[in-house]
C-alpha cells in the first residue's frame, strides 16, 4: 500500500525571494526535509526571525507554563481580520480571557449531548444528499464534506438547516473567501503601524464584508428572538445570553458577528478538511474501511453509543495526525528567550508545526503511513501526549475540540453505514495550506451504495 501523499518539500537551500515566495503559495512545500527530525529550525529575513519548535520541553513551555510570554502573533492574524475581525482565535490578553470566559461554557463537555441531535440530522442529510451520486462515478469530495460541515454548524448554532436561504448564501461566501485568500499576506512578511496597507484582494474583502453582513443577520434575528422569549437552545443563544462571570458584560452584535465568524471558520473548515481527508485515507485502505463501516453500522445512533465508535474515533484521530486542519501555529516572544542554547530577541516569530510535529521521525513509528491501529497500541500514548497538538494545548487549546470530535464520528458513521468509496485510478490529491490544508485539486472518489 502507498503512503498517502504529502508536499515534496523544497531544497536544503533557497534564495530569500524563492522561499518568500513557496511562503505565500504553500507554506508546507516551503519548508525543508530536514524540520520532520530536527528539534529546531531558524529562518532569518530582513523583516523579521523566526523559529520552528519541535522540542516537547519548549513547546510545553509556550502552550502550557508560560503561555501569556508568548501571545499569538500578528503577522498571521492581519490576514484574516478582514473576516474574523477581534474574534477569540485574533485576541490575546485580558480581550481573550473575556471572551473565552463567555464562549467555554457552552461548549463544556456535559453540553455536547444538546447539539448531538443536530448532529445526526446533518449526518443523515449528507447520506442523502450522496445518493443520487453513488453509482460508480468519479465524485468530488470536498464539496460534499464542506457542505455537510457547513450544515451542522447552522444547525448547531442557528437551529437552522443549510437549506436555508441565509444559510446557503454564507456558505457560498465563505467557500470563495477561502479560495481568495491565502494563509500568509503582506504582513506576515514586513509588520508594520496599524495604517500600513494589508493588500488584501478586491475579492477577499468583498466577501469578508458580504459573509459579516448575513452573520450580523442572523445575530440581529436571534436577539429579537431572545427579547421575545422564544430562542431556541441552541449554540447561539447559549454564547448570547451568557455574562462573562468577572464582569457580567455580554457579547454586543458587533462582538458576536466576530465569534460567529470564527466559530464558522474553525468548525466548518477544519471539520470539512478533516472529512475529505478521511474519506480519501478509508477510500485507500479497503481493509479498515469496511471494520469502520460495520461498527457505522451497528451504531444506534444514540449520544449514549457514541462512545463504541472506538475505530472510527481512531480513525479520525490518524487523519488529524497526518492532515491536521490547522498546520501551523505562530506566537511571538515578548522580552529576550534562550531555546535550545540559541538566544532569541524580543518579536521573534515561534512556528508550532503540527503538521511537522505530527510526521516527526522521532516520535512516529512509520510517520507517513496511515495506521488508526497505532492509537491502540502501547508506544503511541507518548507520542500522543509530546506530539499530537491538532487542537492546539494549554489554556488557548479549541473549545470545541471535544464538539470537532463528536461531529466527525457521527458523519463519518453516517456516510460509511450507506455507501463505499474507493480511489480513482491515477488521481492522488496534493494537500496544501490555504487557511486549512486541502487538496490543490480537489479529492475525487468513486462512492456505490452497500448493499
């Protein structure tokens, strides 16, 4: 069995203007081999140093002991203001903690059982919507995985399903803004005063400002809702109507279009990549494909089983070990640092690679290849606990790592009861990092009903 595909990474060494460039086309083809066993690299410009950790002591000490010595960084965040505005996934210090303190309680673990329903039903929507498509044909995947993800988020916030008329026009939206935008813009390169020009495209802000417009409807209609008193419970209206326990403020609309924004982000994008990355791993390995669908099969689906998806659990966690969703991390120090015997200034750049971390050759046996098995056996807890961040660590780790968890279960147990994919000859995706690592082309499989 081949390994599934990864980026060729680029030669040992590069000019500035080359590797600026691989930066700004594929961050994951712009790095070098060797960063899949180093502890540590080092990359210098003219703007701006930085470094790569793989080191388990270092990053424990940026994401757990002293997270608050190493906010997140602005260089990436300019990016991605135009949509995610002051969200939680942007802000750092006491902005953050406030807004953490009023969006972690709706995602605590004893809450997931109240979007669980919603769940299903988009499970059991992307199952029938494949349908007319399951006869053999070559079928691009990534659009149904989007779309599905999409639908629980709407469904899970909003109670509304993507049908909807709102619904489907965010969706088309943000499906362009996440073409239009690259990962890195200009100042991920040279940082600069707050005036200085982003040189985001014509198309990125326009649909930025078209995809706020439809949230800041949506926000608009559920607080008239809550003053009426008859909201639904759901994801939306539990973050609305919850004060930060310290100050007792609530999100304002114009905060909440920010949170929503995010929240489409993280949990539609992230959720979509990991789907069709999944699909295409199962499509590939024929053998563990089928004992994931019978155990899809003798789910219930009920919240009180969905702890006997133990493979298909395993499953999803392997795929977000070799495609995580988010690939790079990115804080920055604020006073001078030693990492590893090698001083480091104030403003420099710490890169946390999950993608490199998780395909590191001294934490992994058989890093490349895709093993759900591994997460049973006995050497992987280690690695797992020094070398798995595909929700990030410590107090900034995802809120709704948990919620990501339980969604990519239910639709996978939901797509595999119904139908089998399989490769098409001679087509392998190229994953690369747009704001989540996806195929350059797209992910085509053929899908035919079980029997």
């Amino acid at each position: 069995m081949s390994l599934p595909p990864k980026p060729v990474p680029r030669a040992p060494r590069v000019s500035l203007w080359r590797h600026l460039k691989l930066f700004r086309a594929d961050i994951l083809s712009a790095q070098p081999a060797r960063i899949y066993r180093a502890w540590m690299a080092e990359f210098r410009t003219p703007f701006f140093r930085s470094v790569l950790v793989n080191d388990p002591a270092l990053l424990r000490c940026v994401l757990k002991e002293r997270p608050r010595d190493f906010p997140k960084s602005d260089r990436i965040g300019a990016g991605l203001r135009p949509l995610l505005g002051a969200s939680v996934f942007l802000t750092n210090g006491p902005l953050w903690a406030h807004q953490r303190r009023i969006i972690d309680p709706a995602f605590e673990r004893g809450r997931l059982k109240d979007s669980f329903g919603a769940m299903r039903a988009a499970g059991d929507a992307a199952a029938d919507r494949l349908a007319p498509l399951a006869d053999g044909r070559a079928v691009e995947i990534e659009p149904l995985a989007s779309h599905a993800a999409a639908d629980v988020i709407f469904r899970t916030l909003f109670s509304i399903p993507i049908e909807h008329g709102t619904a489907q026009a965010t969706y088309r939206e943000f499906h362009a803004h996440q073409r239009s935008q690259p990962l890195l813009n200009l100042a991920a390169f040279v940082k600069g005063p707050g005036w200085m020009p982003r040189l985001h495209s014509r198309e990125t802000r326009a649909t930025a400002r078209r995809i706020r417009g439809l949230i800041a409807g949506l926000v608009a209609e559920r607080a008239g809702r809550i003053e009426a008193g008859d909201a639904p419970r759901d994801l939306a209206t539990r973050i609305m109507t919850t004060p930060d326990p310290e100050s007792g403020a609530r999100f304002s609309r114009e905060e909440m279009v920010d949170q929503v924004a995010i929240f489409f982000l993280a949990g539609h994008e992230t959720s979509a990549s990991t789907l069709g990355w999944t699909l295409y791993l199962l499509a590939t390995h024929p053998g563990i494909q089928e004992r994931a669908a019978a155990e899809a099969k003798a789910f219930s689906g009920a919240f009180s089983e969905l702890s006997k998806l133990k493979l298909i659990r395993d499953i999803t966690r392997e795929t977000l070990r070799l495609y995580p969703p988010v690939p790079m991390m990115v804080r920055e120090t604020t006073r001078p640092e030693r990492f590893r015997s090698r001083a480091l200034g104030r403003g420099t750049q710490v890169v946390l690679s999950p993608w490199h971390l998780h395909r590191h050759e001294r934490f992994w046996q058989d890093p490349d290849a895709f093993d759900p098995d591994r997460w049973s056996r006995e050497e992987t807890k280690e690695s797992a606990r020094r070398a798995f961040l595909p929700f990030s660590a410590g107090p900034r780790v995802c809120p709704g790592a948990g919620f990501a968890m339980a969604e990519a279960a239910v639709l996978l147990a939901a797509l595999l009861a119904r139908y089998r994919f399989a490769p098409v000859e001679g087509d392998v995706p190229v994953p690369v990092a747009h704001l989540t690592v996806r195929s350059k082309a797209g992910i085509r499989l053929r899908v035919t009903e079980r029997r």
